[in-house]
C-alpha cells in the first residue's frame, strides 16, 4: 500500500490518473496559525558582486583593483555614476540600491560582508548546490537546510502554506521529507481542469471522498482545503498596503504574493524567491545598474507593504559566490569567493556592517585573487533559524558543523 507520505510527494502521478493535472497538491489544511514567526529566503543566482552592492570605499585597495567599474565614494561622481551611499564611513550601498538606505538607518537592515562558503569552488552549480544544502564540499546531501529545519519541527497541525516557494520548480534548499509548495503564480494555485473546472472540480473530489484507501481520501480532501484557504485570501484583487509600489518584474511580483501570504495568516512559516543575472563577467556597470534597482525597489516596496507585520519576519538575502576583487579586460568581474548578505526585519539589529573586514590588499586576498571569508554564511543561516524561528537544536539542520556563537544580527 502506498504512503501518505508517498503519496503527496508523487501525487500528480496519481492525479493524472484519473484524468487531470494539478498544479500543486497540499499535505494538510489544518487552521493556520496566526501570527508565525517568518523566514523570507531570498537567492541571487550568479554571483552577486557583493563589492560594488555593499561597496568598501574605505578600503584604498578597492579603488587600485577597480579603476572603471568601481562605485565612487560618497559625494565623487565618475562621468554619469554617482557616489555610494555612505552607511558608516567605510561601507556604502550602490546608489541603485537608494530605497534600502533609510531602513538602513532606522536600524531595519543589517549587512554581513566578507560572508560566504568556504568551500573553494568556483562552479555555479556547486556552489548553490552546497550553500542550499547547507553542507559546503558534500555532494551527497539529498535534502536541503530549510528542509531539514522544517522535519525537526513537523506536526500533523501544519498548514498547507507552512512552506512556499515562489518559483517554478521547487528549490533545493527546500526538497526533502517534509512537504513544502512551489507555486509560480498563487491565483493559478489549484487543479487545471479547463472548461467546465467546477463541475470536474467537484467530481475529483468526490471520487477521493470515496476511495477504499482511507489514507488517500483526507489527502484528497485536503488538496481542495488548500485551494479554498487560498482563494478566500483572494492573490487576483489583493492591494498592497501604504502606498507600496512594487517593480514590474518576476522578483517584484512574488514578494507581492510573500507579502500576500504572510498578511493573510495562512500559516506561513518559510517562503523562498529567487532572482537571477548576477553573473557579471562583461559590461558589470550596465548590468548591474537594472539588476539592483529591481533588487532594492522590490524588498523596499515588501518592507512598506507589511508595515507592523514586519515585526514577525525576517529576510535573508543569499548569493553562491562573490566576485575577483580585480575588474577583468571586458569591464567585468569573474568568478570569486567572499560576498555580502543582507538581513532585514523586525528582530534585525540594524544600522551595521557585521563580519571582520579581512581588506582588500593583496597579501590579504584569498588565493591572491579574491576576498576571504571571515563569516561561514551557516553562522548566518543558524542565527536566523535559532533566533528568529526558535530552533532549540540545529545539528541535524547543519550536520558536521559546528555553530559556536551568533553573529548578532538578531535580538536575543
């Protein structure tokens, strides 16, 4: 006999047996908890040049290594570019990332630079691959760190929504035993059934209603719940709130539906989005320039839309990799190795830099090339799930490493 368990995590073959394709299939549709703590993972896939978005224009090395495409410091202009928005006398955002500055200064924001893994590939695919597994260098992890946090602290009352991917597919950092959604578009959430879906809608649950297995027909059931919670929220009318704007663009559009998620108190208790182009190895500036204005003008725009909700959620920004300190021949950078996060939220002590700035002189770089790491992004990942989320116990979540102090991004 099949499994539950078996069953929710293949249950579109089952579906289409019987004649129709859903989109996604929920595990249960318990009421939703209100008021959850939330993670809001977010990942930049590329490589993310953390130095010229959380520029070290204190750093002299920075300039040497970088005599076109480095961001000026604040108050210089380069032809058309305008200066870094100073946020301590060392550090400063790119100007495409304006609308981040204030929750940087009302203590919202916080930035962990020379963060990463430690692991030395420069592949793409490794790299992403070990920073959503949470296990650097081990290619046989099977399931990711937000997956594994998610089974120590499964219970048969979680709600459908308890985690979200918005996204096409579901993300590695996400697969695993315990049952997580990945919806492109939440008003398509459901079961595709073309013309006349309601009649066919109410026919496919009748026949789970009435299926010998009495372990499939709830879970039958329970797919419907789930449609029904989402569409009493109502993704096609929802307005966000205080005047948010959000870009016109995939990353704007499902931090829209995150924020959707969260005020609509569905349970929701991790949710991941992603945006890609961050691999700037030509015309970095020009790239750059698009890629970070969407960036900032979407999580600004997030941040206005939940207003006192943001006190329960935290958001956590993520690239595989940075990029060589040193520009290339095409005005770009290749593949490196330190990077920026960035962290935003209620819990956030904001308003700092965290990490130890290793510099940029050469005799400082990592492998002569790039910026070492000082912050294992783990450290980051355990404050947020400890902290913010309450794990008591994260040695299954990241298994051979060990979690010796906060970074203290967070309150206590």
């Amino acid at each position: 006999m099949i499994s539950r368990r078996i069953f929710l995590k293949n249950g579109s073959l089952a579906l289409v047996s019987l004649g129709f394709a859903p989109v996604f299939i929920a595990r249960t549709a318990q009421a939703a908890e209100a008021r959850k703590k939330v993670l809001v993972a977010i990942f930049q896939r590329g490589a993310v040049d953390g130095l010229n978005m959380v520029v070290p224009f204190g750093d002299p090395a920075y300039y040497k290594a970088r005599p076109t495409i480095s961001i000026p410091k604040p108050g210089d202009r380069r032809g058309n570019e305008e200066g870094a928005l100073d946020l301590d006398g060392y550090f400063g955002l790119n100007p495409r990332m304006a609308p981040l500055t204030p929750l940087f200064k009302a203590g919202e924001l916080a930035i962990v630079h020379a963060c990463g893994s430690h692991d030395p590939t420069r592949s793409h695919f490794d790299a992403q691959d070990f920073m959503e597994s949470g296990t650097p260098g081990v290619k046989s992890t099977r399931d990711g760190w937000l997956n594994r946090y998610l089974h120590n602290k499964e219970h048969e009352q979680a709600s459908p929504f308890r985690a979200v991917a918005l996204a096409p597919q579901l993300p590695r950092t996400l697969q695993g035993t315990a049952p997580a959604l990945a919806i492109g578009q939440l008003s398509q959430f459901g079961v595709r059934a073309g013309r006349g879906s309601d009649m066919i809608a109410s026919g496919f649950e009748e026949q789970y209603a009435q299926a010998a297995d009495s372990l499939l027909a709830p879970t039958g059931k329970e797919a419907f719940d789930a449609v029904k919670m989402l569409k009493d929220a109502d993704p096609s009318s929802y307005t966000p709130a205080n005047g948010a704007e959000y870009p016109r663009s995939g990353f704007g559009d499902a931090l829209r539906q995150v924020a959707l998620l969260v005020k609509s108190d569905l349970g929701l208790e991790v949710a991941f989005t992603e945006v890609g182009g961050w691999d700037t190895h030509q015309a970095q500036p020009q790239r750059l320039t698009g890629l970070l204005d969407d960036f900032a003008k979407g999580l600004a725009a997030f941040r206005r839309d939940l207003g006192d909700r943001m006190a329960d959620v935290v958001v956590v920004t993520m690239s595989e990799f940075g990029r060589a300190v040193t520009e290339n021949g095409t005005r770009g950078t290749d593949h490196g190795h330190g990077n920026a996060m960035m962290i935003m939220g209620g819990d956030v002590k904001g308003g700092k830099v965290y990490g130890k700035w290793p510099t940029l002189e050469r005799s400082k770089l990592w492998e002569g090339r790039d910026l070492a790491i000082t912050t294992d992004f783990r450290d980051v990942f355990a404050e947020v799930v400890t902290k913010h989320l309450g794990a008591k116990d994260i040695s299954n979540v990241f298994p051979g490493y060990s979690y010796k102090q906060p970074v203290g991004f967070l309150r206590a």
